[in-house]
C-alpha cells in the first residue's frame, strides 16, 4: 500500500526559492530508494507553474494546489480554478484546510463543491478535517470529524471515492501554536475515520507537528496511511529525512487491510 508523505508551504517561498527547493528535491530523490512511499509538495499559486517546469514530469513528486474555486470559469475575482490550476501542473488540491474555514468563511458545502470538481477534472482531493480544542475536550472529536467527511464526501460514487486523501489534522495540534499528539489521543479518531473510509479512499493522512522524533509512531497508528507535514519539511532537508523516516517504517507494515485502495 502506498505511503503518502507530503507538504503544503502555504504564504511561503519566492519564485526562486521554490525553484530551488524542487530541485535539491529531485537531487536527494536521487540518492535514495522510497519503495512504497508517494511524496507531493503544494506550492503556493504564484510558484505552481514554476515548480512544475522544475519537475518537468519527473513522475515520483506529485504537485498539489492549495486551493482551487468549485466553478470553472467566471466572475470570481482574485480566485483560481481546477483548471487553472491542472493547467499550471497540479495533480492534487488541498480542499477545506481549518485555515480556510475559520479566515476565508468555507463551509462544509464550499468544501463539497470543491472535493466535486477537482474529481471531475480528474484531479485528487485532499480533503483536511480537523476539531478545536474545545470539541476535543468534550470528547466528540470521532463525531465532529466525520461529519465534516461525510459532508464533504456526500454524493460522490465508490470510484471518485477512491481517489480522494484525507488529512485528519486536529486544529489544536497545528500552527506554531499546536501541541504535538500523543499517538493515544488520535488513535479513537483514526480508528472510526477508518471504520467509515479507510477502505474506500486512497489513504487516511495525518497532520499537526509531525516532526522527525514522532514521524514513525505517527505511521504506526492503525489506519494512518501517511502524513501531512507542516514547518518541518520547508526546508528540503527536513522533508528528505521525513521520507526517510517514512520508507524505513513502511518497510515493517502489516499488508493492507483487506478492500484498502492501493494506489
């Protein structure tokens, strides 16, 4: 089963610096072996196309947008389409980040026109849930994340299903300000996010402090198939190790579990 690794570098990056970034990528890929693991890497807009060129469809680095708009053309000022952005070079777009829904107003419907058009113009969603720290404390983290899933996700048929990632990255474990989890706090999430769509998706991420001194227990959660990862893969380094850490741990998995999409 695949591995998924990748990173989002949200307001990040020049031109060049991205540039860059994409090919001491490559370079590093070069020098190692990942088996199973998949990694992606989500530029900001302005360098998508840029990073594209550089990886000039290499084929091991999936491209991802961090957002695109449910409509395909129009009246839409300051917004991106699926589209545009496939045309730019994206394969992948990051749908229905916390960020978004608490600064820029999306909602559990936006995010399902935009999980709807990013599958018919044949690209794959990554769908981000997550809970506040209060709905934690009260114990309804399982509910409020399936309900954000099940929202997203209503409609869609068992093939489409089978394209989408979903990044379970509770909001009081991300940001500068996020606490690292304990792998106990997500197994319970993981274990229904699992029960519900771990064999009908592509794979189940994690995302929220994943560094290289919890990485490995982080992939060894039931039903984690990869991770979602913040400030520790901005620098390319950093994101090397972490696929490192990540190759190495997929080699002691258990088979998937039976009917889980291998893609």
């Amino acid at each position: 089963m695949t591995v998924w690794v990748g990173t989002s570098w949200k307001m990040n990056k020049s031109l060049a610096e991205a540039k860059r970034y994409a090919a001491e990528l490559l370079e590093g890929l070069d020098q190692r072996e990942l088996g199973a693991v998949q990694p992606f890497i989500i530029p900001p807009a302005t360098a998508l196309s840029a990073v594209a060129g550089v990886l000039d469809g290499d084929g091991r680095v999936l491209l991802g947008a961090q957002n695109a708009h449910w409509e395909d053309s129009g009246a839409w000022t300051g917004e991106v389409s699926v589209p545009q952005v496939a045309d730019a070079g994206a394969q992948l777009v990051e749908i229905g980040h916390s960020e978004r829904r608490a600064h820029f107003a999306e909602t559990d419907e936006t995010v399902r026109r935009k999980v709807a058009a990013a599958l018919r113009h044949g690209l794959t969603p990554l769908l981000c849930v997550g809970e506040p720290a209060d709905v934690k404390d009260a114990g309804r983290s399982s509910g409020f994340i399936l309900q954000q899933a099940d929202r997203a996700l209503d409609g869609l048929s068992p093939e489409q299903l089978s394209r989408v990632l979903i990044a379970y990255e509770p909001i009081w474990a991300i940001g500068e300000a996020g606490r690292a989890a304990d792998a106990e706090e997500l197994r319970g999430p993981f274990a229904d996010l699992g029960g519900a769509y771990g064999d009908r998706v592509a794979g189940l991420l994690y995302g929220g402090s994943v560094a290289p001194d919890n990485a490995s227990e982080l992939l060894g959660i039931p039903h984690v198939d990869g991770l979602f990862v913040g400030r520790a893969a901005w620098q390319v380094e950093g994101y090397l190790h972490l696929l490192d850490i990540a190759a190495e741990t997929a080699g002691t998995r258990s088979p998937a579990r039976p009917g889980h999409s291998s893609h």
